[in-house]
C-alpha cells in the first residue's frame, strides 16, 4: 500500500527509534501563508541549497506492469508528479531514477531528467533507500531530496512548495505527508485459537461521531522530504520531524488494477492538470487520418472507397457542437483517403473540412485569423510526427494511443481507446470536463495564483 511507507520495492525503509529531537507541525492546506523572508535571499554570499525532486520508477513492477507509465486520465502516471514538480517554482531540477528504457523516454518528453539506476538497486527487494543513497553519490551537488512517489497523482505544486517551506525557512530536517483518517482500529488475534480482540484507539462504550473525532494521521506515501546527510547516514538521525498533511481527496493509492479506475475518478477531479489549462476552448481542429479514422480505406470490387467513423466519435463532435464549441476536421498534403471521401467523412460529421493542407500550421495560423481566436483558445488532435508543432503550440492537445506523435511530445491528454474506435469521444469528453471544472471555478493550484 503507498501509504505504508518505508519498505522494499519504491517504498522507503522501515523508521528506526533513535532519532534526536522529535517535533510535529500540522501544516493544513487551509493555514495562512504569510509571508517570509528567505534567508539565502536577504544574504546573497549564502549558497542557496540545491533542491532535487526524485521519482523512483522501476521498470519491474510486480502488481501492475509498467505502472509508472500506463496512462491515467490520459497522462502517464509519472507524469502527473514530473509536471507538478516541475510547475511548484521551488524545485532545482526534477529526477527519474529508472532501469527501464520506456520509462526514461517517458519521463523525459515530460521533462525530467534520468539517471540510470545500477541493477544493484534494481532488484525486487531493493530498498527506495539504497536508490535514493545510489541518486546522491552521483549528484553531489544536490543538498535537499524531495522524493516523491510516482503512486500520487493527486500531488499539487502548493503540496510541493509548502512542504520544502518547512526544511527551507521552518527549520525541519525531515518532513513526509500524511492523511487524516477516522477509522477505528482492533487489534488483531487469532480467533482460531481463542484469543479475543480489543479495541486499540476507542472506548466502544462512548464511540464519538465523526465530527466530535480529530481522528489520527496515516503516512499516505505521496512525498519524503529531508536534507541529503540523513538519507547517508541511513534515516538513522532524523533530526527534526513535522509532518504535512493533505486532504484524503489529494490522498490516492494505486497497487492493484482495482485501484486505477478509483483513482482515475479522482483525478479528474481533484487532479493538478497544469498552469495553462483554464483557457476555454473555443475550436478543435482533428486530424482525419490517425483521429477520427485508423486510416485504413475499404475498397470493393466494384470500385467505390469506404472509410469507417465510430458512432461514437460523430457523438462527441455533436456534444462540443452543442457547447458552443465548434470542431473542423484536417487533412494533410499525404492523406491517403481522396478528397470525395473526405468530403462525404465531413458532412457525416457535420462540420467543415482543411482539406489537403500541405503545411498544417500555416493552414491554422489562417484560420485562427479569420476567426479572431488565440491558440490559447484551440484544442487540436493529432497523431503524425508533423503534427508535434501545433500540438505544441495551441491551448489543449491530445493524441490516440501508440501515434506517432505520442513520442515526442508530453500530450496533454494521451487517450486510451484507438484512433476510430472511440478517441475522439474521449477527448471530446475531456474537453467539456475542463470546461466544467472551469465554470464551477475549481482550485487547480490554491498557493499565491496571484504571483504566476
């Protein structure tokens, strides 16, 4: 369980007593943020400590295979910790320690850098602490280590900021993140053979409601913070410890299958999708060929050229349609379905056509002239490698699974079901979750909006 911390196989090794002075500090979401001054800021001749997030990824994940890639809620799962490490302001550089080769292509399109971990490290019962000790005897220049756990997804840059807050200018050497909890807890016997419990934290003659209940901390896994000289000296010195607390929304543990459609749910809720995601989009602009058809061309013995739509592709375009949202189809200099074909692809789907674009984004750069929208304002589908530049450049982009594309670029949204099989729908269903979560006017990053 992420939440059992401490152990072998990306968790972290097993607390040991004999530790210095032990403190506590309940670092609620809700506290105030009043401002401080830095010291490293009000004395330039101090060096400022170099601060390095590190995701352990091991490729060999026992319980779902390549966990730290699959895609949930059409991100990577790693790449939903790299982005909000990367987007908090307060991390130096961001760090995959991978063996696996997928992995490290994956989490550099998401913009962390990779270090190769020995095989040393890389069995089945090697310990987060021996790869952690492993990261810094090669990065000697790193002085705080955030690792954080590839399993959190719900993980927020303000998580992130407030946190290293409290080693930075709060004078914690350890801090880690909990959950509050209200669950009850028995000890455990073996009834077999006569023993009886007993209840170990309620007195069951006056068992509290909820409310009248603080409850108790649980370690969830998301994130350890510390100073590098006690991940050296084993965890054996912890110095002093405070705890950051996080809301069980932000909570999420993924070990099993059962856990990722939960924690996909979650997500899409209570989720970090970026500092650019509240743009309302106004047009999606989808490529024929590899998005709305798997480009395959039925030919008949008589002649005629078919082409299959999912139906459930031609429901999204109307679903946007209906939002206000309108949806034009593109097709590039090699598309390989002809233009009568095309043209019949579009009316079915009931909205207009670029048709032939040589160079696709100069054919967007036109249309987005004539209709007075920024790129902020687009949404655009694609899936050929000459897709990359405008996916890049508008406001919201997505490809199907295993396009072209998908390997060079971090897509915002990397869709599960197949181009022509139902990636158009998924998307569109995206898109007008956005816009929902927009116009009850969610919370994406809660910290100082106002200094971005």
């Amino acid at each position: 369980m992420q939440g059992a911390g401490f152990g072998t196989n990306e968790d972290l090794p097993i607390y040991r007593p004999c530790f210095s002075s032990v403190t506590s500090v309940f670092a609620r979401m809700e506290s105030s943020r009043s401002a401080r001054v830095n010291s490293y800021d009000c004395n330039p001749s101090i060096k400022p400590p170099h601060r390095a997030a590190l995701i352990l990824a091991r490729g060999g994940s026992k319980g779902i295979p390549l966990k730290n890639i699959k895609v949930l809620a059409g991100v990577p799962l790693i790449g939903w910790v790299v982005r909000a490490a990367l987007e908090s302001d307060v991390i130096d550089s961001v760090w995959v320690s991978t063996d696996h080769d997928e992995i490290e292509r994956v989490a550099r399109i998401w913009g962390a850098n990779v270090q190769r971990r020995s095989p040393e490290v890389s069995k089945d019962n090697s310990s987060s602490l021996e790869t952690i000790q492993e990261f810094i005897h090669q990065r000697p220049e790193v002085d705080i280590v955030c690792h954080i756990q590839a399993t959190s997804p719900c993980l927020h840059p303000y998580h992130i900021r407030e946190a290293l807050q409290m080693i930075t200018q709060q004078g914690y050497d350890f801090v880690f993140s909990v959950v509050r909890r209200h669950q009850f807890r028995w000890q455990e016997v073996n009834q077999k053979g006569g023993e009886f419990t007993r209840p170990l934290n309620i007195d069951v003659a006056h068992r509290p409601r909820r409310q009248d209940w603080p409850g108790e901390l649980y370690e969830n896994g998301s994130f350890y913070f510390t100073k590098k000289e006690i991940w050296k000296d084993g965890l054996t010195q912890l110095g002093n410890i405070g705890y950051y607390e996080m809301l069980p929304e932000h909570s999420v543990d993924i070990d099993v299958d059962v856990d990722w459609m939960v924690a996909e749910q979650r997500v899409l809720r209570f989720g970090y999708f970026g500092q650019k995601k509240n743009a309302q989009i106004r047009l999606l602009l989808c490529s024929v060929s590899g998005c709305l058809t798997n480009g395959q061309i039925f030919v008949s013995v008589s002649g005629p050229e078919f082409a299959a739509i999912n139906g459930q592709d031609l429901a999204g375009i109307r679903m946007l349609q209906e939002e206000g949202i309108e949806v034009i189809l593109v097709s590039g200099i090699n598309e390989p379905m002809p233009k009568a074909l095309l043209k019949t692809v579009s009316k079915q789907a009931g909205c207009d056509i670029e048709l032939g674009v040589e160079k696709k984004h100069l054919a967007i750069e036109r249309l987005l002239k004539e209709k007075n929208l920024h790129k902020e304002e687009v949404a655009f589908m694609g899936a050929e490698c000459e897709d990359v530049e405008i996916l890049s450049q508008v406001g919201l982009n997505a490809v199907p699974p295993h396009a072209p594309a998908a390997h060079l670029i971090a897509a915002d949204y990397t869709c599960q079901r197949p181009a022509g099989q139902g990636a158009v729908f998924e998307f569109a269903q995206y898109i007008l979750q956005l816009k929902k979560m927009a116009k009850s006017q969610m919370k994406y990053d809660r910290i100082d909006r106002n200094n971005f």
